[in-house]
C-alpha cells in the first residue's frame, strides 16, 4: 500500500480535526459550515472515508449512498485544493486522481488534504461516520485525539425533518411502506452509538451541544466553542463564523458532483437569524407525524431527557 504524500519542507505540526456526529437532520451542515468559516478551521464538504480503510473500497462501497452522492464531497474537495476551482472538468481530474490512488489508506487520503489545506483545523461532518460502530471505531483508531462535537436536536423534530426530507425528494412511500427506517429509530440508535463510542474519551475531548440551543444563541456559543478548540475569539473571528455561505462548498457543485452536503443547506446556505430564533424544542409526548397513532418509545424518551430535552 503507498504511504501517501510525503510531508513538503519543514513539518509544521498539524491541529487535531473536528469531527461532528450527530444523526442526520441535525443542523450538522449549518453548524459545521459556521466552524469551519474560523479563519483558522477549514471547513469540509462530507468526504465519507471512515466507511473503510483504503480509498478504493471507500470509492467502491457498496451502499446505494456512496453509489450516488456519497462520493460528490470527496470530488469536491480535491478539485477545490488542487486547483482552486470546482468545475466540471476540474472534477474530471479529482476523479482520475483518486481512481489512481485506490491502494492509498483513507488516514494518507485525509492527511494530504490536511496537508493542502495548511495548519487548520479540518472540520468534518459526516453522516456515516455514525452509521456503523465500525466506521466510528475506524475514525478512533486513525484520529485518537480528535476533538468530537456530539450535536443533538429534539427527536421529534429531527424526525419531522426527516420525513419532510423524503417528501421533498420524491422518496416518502419508503417510510410509509416500511422500506426506510422510521426516524425515532435512527434518532436513537445513532445517539446510543456515539455515547458509547465516547465514553471513555479523555475529560474535554468531546463537547455535546444542542443543535437549537447554539443555533438561539450563537453570541454565547460561538465563543465557548473557540475556547474548547483553542482558536481565536476575537471580533473578526467570530464575524467570520456567521457567514457559511462564504465557504466554497456551500452552494451545489459542478457536473459530476452536485451535492456534497445536506441540499436544503446548498441552496440557502445563508443564516436566517430571524427563523433560528423562532425554533422551539416541541414535546416528547403526543402522536407522532410520521406514525399516526404512535409516540415515542420509554428508551427514546429517556435518552432525550438525558439530553437536556422534556
């Protein structure tokens, strides 16, 4: 297997990567592109490589995602720090290059972008990094010291969101019929799975933020979270962090690769203060939207209280 690219000159020591886990519809694409804006962080499109530990298996995994969209982040990112420019053709050459690299491991994938993007730190949000306990115990092992933003949202909106997702997609018979996992489900099993994988973690490694609450108050937060990752917080800093839409993942991508992150983020990628003010965390109890007739497990319930919701 090729090591990867050799360091370039003198080696600078390079910070710990952030990786955020949440499950999906958790304000992940916001919040990470409001991080990764830091002039001192570097945020990512979603790049999937803990699905496996070379990047032809990454390339070829069998998952109907990573056969879709799961690949357009990757293609993305290497077009953008090779070139500077994403454009069809551009995307063209990503894709050669990382067709040619198929024996490369995804820790030699991951330090050659941290090698191009300089000494910040990379901000990713994977979805999938969450899917299996395998591909959290794969990123543990290549990133032992990482910093970890465990990011939460209500249940019952996470769900809602879910399935509004899957309607606005075409794709809501699968819930309906029982083809696509009903959201609690997911809700549940991802949050488990990260507590799990986190636990025994150093004290500070990993912080745990509810997603609506850092959305309300992004004055508190933003600099709390500079702090745990030992970045600047002054005024040019912070301001920078309120424009997502500056980064050059946010906004759809060329032919070829499209997406990359979450679509709703890629088409309005600006903050809209005036609506994350008006989020409120909605109840545990009562029917569910997308299970009529139904409400939310005792192990949902607890896990969510446990979690700071009611």
């Amino acid at each position: 297997m090729s090591p990867g690219p050799a360091p370039s000159g003198a080696a600078e020591k390079m910070p710990e990567p952030l990786f955020i886990l949440c499950p999906p519809r958790s304000y992940s694409s916001v919040i990470s592109g409001i991080i990764g804006q830091h002039p001192q962080c570097y945020g990512l499109p979603e790049l999937n490589l803990m699905v496996a530990d070379t990047l032809g298996e990454v390339w070829n995994h069998a998952s109907m995602y990573m056969r879709t969209f799961g690949r357009d982040g990757l293609l993305r990112t290497i077009a953008e720090l090779h070139e500077r420019t994403q454009t069809a053709d551009s995307v063209v050459r990503a894709r050669d290059w990382i067709e040619q690299r198929a024996d490369w491991s995804t820790k030699a994938v991951f330090d050659h972008i941290q090698e191009l993007a300089g000494p910040r730190i990379l901000v990713e949000k994977s979805p999938l990094f969450v899917h299996q306990k395998s591909f959290m115990d794969r990123l543990l092992g290549m990133f032992p010291n990482a910093n970890l933003l465990h990011l939460t949202r209500h249940p019952r909106s996470m769900g809602a969101s879910v399935v509004a997702q899957l309607e606005k997609q075409g794709r809501g018979r699968m819930l309906r019929n029982n083809v696509a996992r009903d959201p609690e489900e997911v809700w549940l099993q991802t949050h488990q799975r990260v507590l799990v994988s986190t636990e025994g973690l150093p004290v500070g490694q990993c912080m745990r933020l509810k997603g609506e609450a850092f959305l309300a108050q992004l004055d508190a937060y933003l600099p709390q979270v500079c702090d745990w990752l030992g970045i600047r917080r002054d005024d040019e800093a912070l301001a920078a962090m309120l424009h997502p839409e500056d980064s050059p993942y946010a906004a759809p991508g060329p032919r070829g690769a499209p997406r990359g992150n979450d679509p709703n983020f890629l088409e309005e990628p600006q903050l809209d203060f005036e609506r994350v003010l008006r989020i409120k965390e909605p109840l545990l109890t009562g029917e569910l939207s997308w299970r009529p007739g139904g409400e939310f497990g005792e192990a949902t319930v607890k896990l969510a209280k446990q979690l700071g919701y009611s």
